[in-house]
C-alpha cells in the first residue's frame, strides 16, 4: 500500500511555517464544501417557499449545530490523545482511543437523534418563530436530526485522520460528500426522475445521504493501511478508564460548543419578536459571515494538530510559535474575506432573496458582522489551538464570558432599550468577538497551555521513530 506524505510526513521536525500550510490547506478546503451546504439549502428553501423560508431553516439549521456541539467535546478529547499519541510515537495508544471514542460517538448520536425527532415542533416553538416559519422547517429540522447519526461518524472518522496528520484524506471524503449532497439535493426536493417530492425537507435527506459516503470514505483510508493509524475490530476492547479520559479532556470542549449553541438559540429569541425580514436577515448574514471562517476554522484545527504533536514530543517552542503565525495568517485571510461582504454586500445577498426591504436590512448586518469578523477568526485559532493541546478548560470560560457575560446582556439592552433595536444584536455579537479574542491573546502569553496532561503514564506499546 503506498501510503501519501500525509500518513508519513514527521511534524516535530521541518520549519513550522511550512507544516502548519501543508496540513491547514486541505482544511480550508474542505471548509468550503462543508459551508456551502447551509447556503445551498437556504438558497433551495427561498426558491421554495420565499424569504421567510430562509428564517425558519436558519432556525432549523441552528439545532442542527447545537446537536454537533454536544458531542463535539468527544472529538476534541480524541484528537488530543491521537496528536500526543502521535508526537510521542505511542500509534498503539492514538488506534485505542479513536475505538473507544468511536464507540462514545455513536451511543450519544444515538441519543440525541431520537431525542430531535420526538422534540422537534416543540423546539420551533420555544425560539418564538411564527407559525409560518415553523411549518416550513419541522420537517426539515427532524431530517437534520435523523442525518446527526450518519454526520458525527463522519466527523469523528474525519477527526481521528486529522489528528494524526492526514488532512488530505479528510478534505477528499469531505469533497465527495458535499458534492453529491448539493447534486441530489434538487432530485428529492423537486422529486425529479419519479423520486419522492419532499420540498426542502428532501435537502436534509440527501445531506444524510451523503454522509454516508464520506464515512466509508473515511473507513476504508483508517482500515486499509494508507494512514498513519490503523483500525482493526481485533484489537477492539471496552477500556471504560479511556473513554472517561476522553471525556474528561472532551467535556470542557463541548460547553463552549454548548455555550456557543444555546447563546445563538437565545439570539434568535432575542430576534424574532421583531418580524420575519430580520430574523430572516439575521440567518442568512449569519451564514454568510461563515464563509469567511474557512480560513479560521482550518488554519485552527492544523495549528491544534500541530501543538499537540509537538508538546507530544516535548518541543513546546514550536508549539507556541505554531500558534503565533497561526493567528496571523487567520487575521489577514478573514480580513480579506471581510472586505469582500462590506464592499459587495447586496451581491451576495442578492443571491438569495431580491425582495427590497429584505436586502436594505440584511446588507446593514451583513456589515456589522463582516468587521468584526476578523478577530473572530484570530479567536478561532486560539480556542482551537488550545482545545487539541488539551486545555480544554480555558476556551470554555473565555467563551462564558464574552457570551454569556457580555454578548447576550449587551444584546437585550440595544435591542430592547435602544433605537438600535435589531441592529443592537449585530452589534453585542461583535463587540464580544472583540472582548474573546483579548482574552484569549491575554492566556496565550501566560503558557499555562504549553503544561496540560493529557497522555496516560503508560501505554500499550511504543512505536520507534520512523526513519
């Protein structure tokens, strides 16, 4: 089996800058398709069934976000064994906790499937969307619920490749899956060829769809001896001390992710008493402004990889310099990106909906979220770059504080006791990105990060160093 670089390619060593480019670009890639479905379905749900649509499957799509958080943690708890492992070359101890994080995965996408489908109608109602809205999206929200299953194990597969340094395989499995999401899309919504017509709905059914693709993807590269690590059921075994290790690094993890989840659910409270046009407006810039995250959230997770890999093999010099041109790098790209939607805003807003009072409010926020977007991004680096390293304790108050502490309070107060009204939400939401990055830079001089435990003290057998 001819195995790429990326299964063999020595982290600890080479020039950082150079490392931290060839395993971040397949991830910015892929970072595309991955943003591209959210779009493509609210684009399909404006075609369907107008602007108002597009509120409803933000709302919808939200959730869906939220049931990923919840079990995000586990990745996170995972990478950062594989990485050390990795780093450490202990590649027995990185196969032993992904078969263990697999099997947490899949009992708790379980559980929160089931729980998405009953409670669906119910978690509409909660948000305050109005009863157009919620027609719209119940169906589609319990789709998005009955595919989290099939998503997390894609992700988790995807999570144990990048950790151990195969960004490629990841980004490929990612392509397949996304392209062939956005192809049949049309063909269950409309019902073309005699297929079902499922309107909107039918996009969260192929999204499931296409999930499944990226897993086998995914399997076949772990199981066939083209990765660094290797899975093989034989050596399969319940190690109850591991999974709690896993958890325990993970759970910090998944209350930022929680954290982050369950604020936007009370922003889109906080939102919709003022009509469908903002709502609508909120969701979709929302969006957009991700697109801009590409760079963030893959720059992030490659300079996580390689921190943990290197304090792995106790280099933490190149672990902090990782991080410091990480950060760099995100704020340039995001600034870039950024530029794009506050010169061209009606562009891309146009792309979705050309109802006049719509675009007026939507290109307002859609600026307002543009420029602070690039200290979210450099936040992003931060956050990601210390979870992996395994100080998962330190983003979940940074984020506590700046959401929960500010954002949120900031937010009723210009929405409710201003003239900004809706508009003094898009601005809580940036002055908190601003508040995060500074604490977050603030705890990256402190180095406490560089000193997490995250390996057990034994492990089953230690791998030589490659030649």
């Amino acid at each position: 089996m001819v195995r790429s670089a990326y299964a063999t390619r020595d982290l600890t060593t080479g020039g950082v800058r150079r490392n931290l480019w060839f395993i971040a670009w397949p991830q910015m890639v892929a970072g595309v398709f991955n943003a591209s479905d959210q779009l493509a379905d609210i684009f399909w749900a404006a075609k369907v069934a107008g602007f108002n649509a597009i509120g409803g499957i933000g709302v919808a799509q939200a959730y869906g976000q939220l049931i990923m958080m919840a079990r995000m943690g586990l990745d996170v708890g995972m990478q950062a064994m594989i990485a050390r492992a990795v780093g450490a070359r202990r590649i027995d101890l990185a196969n032993h906790a992904m078969l263990q994080a697999f099997t947490l995965t899949f009992l708790l996408s379980l559980v929160l499937a089931i729980f998405g489908i009953v409670f669906a109608p119910f978690l509409l109602s909660i948000v305050g969307v109005s009863q157009a809205v919620a027609d719209v999206a119940v169906v589609y929200l319990q789709f998005q619920f009955a595919a989290a299953g099939v998503h997390s194990f894609r992700q988790t597969t995807g999570a144990a490749l990048q950790a151990s340094g195969d960004t490629l395989t990841h980004m490929k499995s990612t392509i397949a899956s996304r392209v062939l999401h956005l192809v049949i899309s049309p063909f269950l919504i409309f019902g073309w060829f005699g297929l079902p017509d499922m309107g909107i709905a039918g996009a969260a059914a192929a999204n499931a769809v296409a999930h499944v693709v990226g897993i086998v993807w995914n399997l076949y590269a772990l199981s066939s001896g083209s990765s660094r690590l290797k899975l093989s059921l034989l050596d399969y075994r319940v190690d109850l001390p591991m999974m709690w290790r896993i958890i325990r690094i993970g759970a910090p993890a998944t209350a930022t992710q929680m954290e982050r989840g369950l604020s936007e659910m009370v922003l889109i409270r906080l939102v919709s008493p003022f009509g469908d046009i903002p709502l609508a407006a909120y969701s979709l810039t929302r969006r957009l402004e991700r697109m801009t995250n590409i760079g963030s959230q893959g720059m992030g997770r490659a300079s996580g990889i390689l921190v943990a890999q290197n304090l792995g093999a106790d280099q933490p010099d190149r672990a902090r310099a990782t991080v410091k041109w990480a950060v760099g790098y995100v704020m340039v790209i995001r600034g870039a990106a950024g530029l794009l939607l506050i010169v061209f805003p009606e562009f891309f807003i146009g792309l979705f909906s050309s109802d006049p009072e719509f675009v007026d409010t939507a290109v307002v926020w859609l600026r307002i979220q543009a420029v602070a977007g690039t200290l979210l991004g450099g936040g992003q680096v931060f956050q990601q770059s210390f979870n992996i390293a395994g100080d998962t304790l330190a983003p979940m108050l940074v984020t506590f504080m700046s959401m929960w502490v500010m954002e949120i309070p900031i937010a009723f107060v210009l929405s409710r006791w201003t003239s900004a009204e809706a508009l003094g939400i898009a601005i809580a939401i940036a002055i908190a990105m601003l508040i995060r990055f500074a604490l977050y830079g603030g705890y990256y001089f402190t180095g406490r990060w560089l000193n997490v435990d995250v390996l057990p003290q034994s492990a089953p057998v230690e791998e030589a160093r490659s030649p």
